[in-house]
C-alpha cells in the first residue's frame, strides 16, 4: 500500500494542483453554462404607416360651402351675374385635377338654365378630370377662383324660381 502524500512532499503538491485545475475548470464551465442560461433571444415584425403628404381644396372664406348661394339678376342687361369664390388648393405630392360629378344647371321645374363650370380659370365637364392647378403651384399652396357662370337659354331667361347644385371632385394627382 502506498503511503498518503504529505504536505511537503511533490506528489501532494500535485495532487492539489491537480484538484485546483479541476476546479477552476468546473467553476469555468459553470460560470460559461449560466452566460448561456442568461441569454435571450426575440425576433418581432415592425410595421409604419407614413401618412400621405398634405392635400386638401377648401374654400378661402368659411361659412358659404352646403348653404345656398344666390345669382343676382341684372336688370340692366336682363341676365344672370356669374358667382365666384376663392379656395386653397395644397397637395405636397403633385398636382390636382378637378372633375364635375353631375352636369352642373338650374331647374325652375320647367325650365333649365345650364352653367358653366371654371377652377383656376379651366372650365371643367363631367367625363374627364382635369389639371387645374400644377405640381409647382400646389407644392407651396395657392389661392385659386371658382367661377360658376350661367349660360343664357336660346330663347332667354324666363321668370321663375330656380335652384340646382354644382358637386365637383378634386384629386390628388400622383407625380
């Protein structure tokens, strides 16, 4: 039988070194397992909404838009004076056209005065948008007329009370 080492002998020497070795390797594995333990991993979807650049036509004065508006009669001339108000006209991403959604007249119920329709001095119809106000003039914003204009009927004006409605429709269009 071997006799135990003693403590100033080499193989006791050795053998510490040995335990020594084992544990620091045990305590590095440990320390390394745990770092691994204590990582976490998570992966989500991000989205964003970038909204649309300004646009918008409104009118310069407030106040008048979905209440009657009143021709007035020259009794001089015998015909109907045109209307006109301003709007602001801004779109950030490019021009803006304009369109009449029905045909655009007035009804006594018997009798029909047509009108004509001009933004930005472009007389508009009901088949075709049209630019009205370019890239250029609606980057910055611009103050533009709305002119609703009656056309006489061949055979005059009649005497009565007549009333009718003008919708357009404006768009935004993409550069």
């Amino acid at each position: 039988m071997n006799p135990a080492p003693r403590i100033g002998d080499g193989a006791f020497k050795l053998q510490v070194f040995a335990m020594f070795k084992t544990l620091i390797t045990t305590v590095l594995l440990l320390t390394s397992t745990c770092a691994l333990a204590a990582k976490e991993r998570h992966t989500f979807e991000l989205s964003v909404f970038i909204p649309v650049p300004q646009f918008y036509v409104r009118p310069a004065e407030a106040g008048w838009i979905g209440l009657p508006q009143s021709l007035s009669w020259n009794k001089s001339t015998s015909t109907l004076e045109s209307l006109s108000k301003d709007f602001t006209v801004l779109n950030q991403a490019g021009a803006v056209s304009a369109r009449l959604v029905d045909e655009p007249y007035l009804s006594s119920g018997q009798d029909r005065i047509e009108l004509k329709v001009r933004f930005n001095g472009k007389v508009l119809n009901v088949l075709t948008s049209l630019e009205v106000v370019s890239k250029q003039e609606a980057l910055p914003g611009k103050r533009v007329p709305l002119e609703i204009i009656p056309q006489k009927p061949r055979q005059g004006y009649k005497a009565g009370s007549y009333s009718g409605a003008v919708n357009l429709m404006f768009n935004a269009v993409a550069p």
